[in-house]
C-alpha cells in the first residue's frame, strides 16, 4: 500500500488530527483490502450517521472534536430519528439523545443534511465514471449500476473517513475488470406485460441477490425504457437479499449498451429467469398468508416525488382505514407542499416518515401484527427489525388493502 507525499503528511498531522485519524484508518483498510494505493473521490454518502450503539457517536464526536471537517461534497444517510416529527419514534431518552448526537455529529462535520437513502433522488447524481465513496447499499447500487459512477460498498466510520479525507481504496468495483459481468440472465421467458409492471422489478431485485450474491450480472430483454423508481427497486431487492452492488441491464444501463459490451459472452454463465423462479422470489418476500392485515409502508428506498405521484392517482377520493407509513426524504416531503397530490394525500391519510424509515426507527404500532409493503428491502428486513410479518404486493394493492381493511391482491400477471 503506497501512499503520496501529500497522503503521507495528512496522516502525520499536516491537517490536524481528526484528518490524521481518517487518513490512517482509509489507508489500512485499503492495505487489508488489497488495494495498492488511494484515489481521489468526488462525493460520499454516509451511511454511518444511523445510530446503533453509543460507539459510533462517540467516534463521530471525536472527529469534531479533532477540527474534523469533510472535504468533498457529502450526504448523509437515515437516522434514527424524524427531526420534522420527533413524535413519531419511540424510544428512551437515552436512545433519542444519542440519535441525535450522532446526526448532529455528522452535520458539524460538514455533511448536508438530507437523510434520506436515496440522495439521487434530491441531486447527488455522480457522473458515469466518477470515482466516488458511498455507503447504503441500495445506493451503492444504484450509484453504480443506474448512474455509472464507481464505488464499493463503503460501511460505517470508513465512510465518513473517505469524505475527511477525500481518498478511497482502489479495489472492487472501482475497477474497470471487476465491473465486467460474470453472468447473462435471460428474461425471454417472462410474459411483456409482467415486465411492464412496476411490482416485478423489486422481485427481479431480490431474486438476483439470492442467485448471484456479490456476482455481477447483466440482465437482458427488458423494456429498454425504465425509471429511476424501477432501477432502484431493483438494486434496493438484490443488495437486500444478496450483496449486490453493481447490475446492468442491456440496453438500459450505462455502462451495457449491449451484452457484449459488459461481458464476454462465451465465457459468461448463463441463466434463464423463469416465472416460477419469479412467483418463488415474491412469495418469499411474504412471511404469512390470509387476510389480515395492520399497517402497510411504503418507501424502501425513500419514496420520489413521481411514486408519490402514483400514490396519489391510486388513493384519489378514498381514505385508508389501517396506518400507512410513507417513508421519504425531508426534499421530498417539501416538494409536495402545496401540491394537488399532497392534498390527495391528505385526504388518504398516510403518514408521513422523514429522515429515517419504520424498518431502522421504532414507529410502527408496538402490538405489532402484519405489514403489507411494495417494498422488496421492506419485506426482507422488516420481521428481523420490526416484529411484523409481512406480505408483498403492488402499490396498487397495498392501497386496495389500506382502503379495505383486509389483504388484497391482484394475482392476474404472477400465474
């Protein structure tokens, strides 16, 4: 591991300490990577400022302490508290004063306040072939896979020490032969309009996190024109069950104007995607079956502006009789105010989640019961987090159920 003159004097104290402290930490995890030196980074996204123990505040705070400021533009994470409505999250005093600590940390030190998990969604858009340091692992993968941006799946404290110091190790998918794709999967076999269904691509997500695992593949025979909503969905479903964190989709995705183009195809492994490996993948992502039904959430990741859009469409002129969360970014949430769309909403009656989500912060009802979600990540993590089972649908179908009172779901496409 060679560091320059210049990385060299910042982990010897020519910055202060808090930039001696990072630098040193960044280029030992680059050396236990493998990695033979650091490269400059252009952005990172924090996924550190969530609290999960009183370690990771105290070593945020110490960073400040150290005259520790950020040195390329960073964003941050969820936390584990919504600070536009702190009344929302449970927890004890001791559980809310070091939450905040800890997001407060991350703001002294320079980061935007955002808190939100898809900070492409409200401008932190990299270029394709930029090297940057995010964390997250849903937009990991969309940083990689959708913008073409190159980074790693960056954790806790190494995150925010990347944006100390603006360096990262130059290893996985920062380059270019480990963006190659191992895999071909043909999807000839799913019907034209599944595929032109929003809830098939978080089940696409999920069932290529558990065939591939960390594996880069590249799908083909996809509608060439999908959304970013889609695009995320899918990145959101394989980091979640596997650890995804770079996909390409032909003709779709940047960096795969054509299989050939990402891949050598007569080495490649092929794989067929057929609809019951389809119908297995989204009747994994329920836990239970029947009727019932307690509260549904939305917004894993973080709902747009364009799903709320939707929501609305869907939710127009009816109210919902259980609790619907809507997890969001706070630019979002501002975006909507004064908006036909918002006043739909209101009418609706789903709550709105900001700056953290009901899978990571204690808000969903403490007699716990069943979750309905469109939400692949939601469904995978949610009984580990929450306590609820969960059963996958639509966002159509969550609203039919929300109206009703009881589980409904359109089967139609999935036989």
């Amino acid at each position: 591991m060679e560091l320059t003159a210049y990385e060299q004097s910042i982990a010897g104290g020519a910055s202060g300490e808090a930039a001696a402290m990072a630098m040193r930490i960044v280029a030992e995890a680059g050396r236990l990577l493998g990695a033979p030196h650091l490269i400059e980074i252009a952005s990172v996204h924090v996924d550190g400022c969530l609290y999960h123990g009183d370690s990771g505040v105290y070593f945020a705070e110490k960073l400040v302490a150290e005259g520790g400021k950020v040195k390329v533009p960073t964003t941050l994470n969820v936390g584990a508290l919504d600070l536009l409505h702190p009344e929302r999250v449970r927890g004890d005093a001791h559980f809310r004063d070091m939450a905040r600590r800890l997001m407060d940390a991350h703001l002294t030190l320079g980061c935007a306040q955002g808190f939100t998990c898809a900070p492409y969604q409200t401008g932190h858009r990299p270029a394709l072939g930029e090297q940057v340091a995010w964390g997250e692992s849903n937009a990991v993968a969309f940083a990689n896979s959708v913008l073409g941006a190159r980074t790693n799946r960056y954790g806790d404290f190494l995150d925010i020490c990347a944006a100390i110091v603006g360096r990262a190790p130059y290893c996985g998918l920062h380059l270019d032969c480990n963006r190659r794709a191992q895999a071909v999967v043909s999807t000839d076999q799913i019907s034209p309009e599944l595929k032109h269904m929003d809830a098939f691509y978080p089940v696409l997500g999920a069932w290529l996190g558990a065939t591939f695992g960390e594996t880069v593949a590249v799908v083909d025979g996809l509608p060439l024109h999908q959304s970013d909503d889609r695009l995320k969905a899918v990145g959101a479903g394989a980091a979640s069950t596997g650890a995804v964190g770079l996909f390409h989709i032909a003709g779709v995705t940047p960096e795969a104007p054509t299989v050939s183009a990402v891949c050598d195809i007569n080495q490649a492994e092929r794989v067929p995607l057929t609809l019951e490996a389809v119908r297995a993948t989204r009747d994994r992502l329920s836990t239970v079956s029947g009727d019932q039904i307690d509260a549904v959430a939305v917004g894993s990741p973080h709902f747009s502006l364009s799903e709320f859009s939707e929501l609305a469409t869907v939710a127009r002129g009816r109210r919902f009789k259980i609790p619907f969360f809507a997890c969001t970014g706070r630019d979002v949430i501002r975006a909507l105010e004064g908006t036909e769309d918002r006043a739909t909403l209101d009418v609706a009656g789903p709550t709105f989640v900001a700056d953290t989500c009901v899978v990571v912060a204690p808000i969903l009802p403490e007699t716990g019961g069943v979750l309905m979600t469109n939400s692949a990540k939601f469904a995978h993590y949610g009984p580990a987090n929450t306590g609820f089972d969960v059963i996958y649908g639509s966002l159509s179908d969550c609203v039919e159920s929300a109206v009703a009172g009881r589980v409904i779901r359109d089967e139609t496409l999935w036989r």
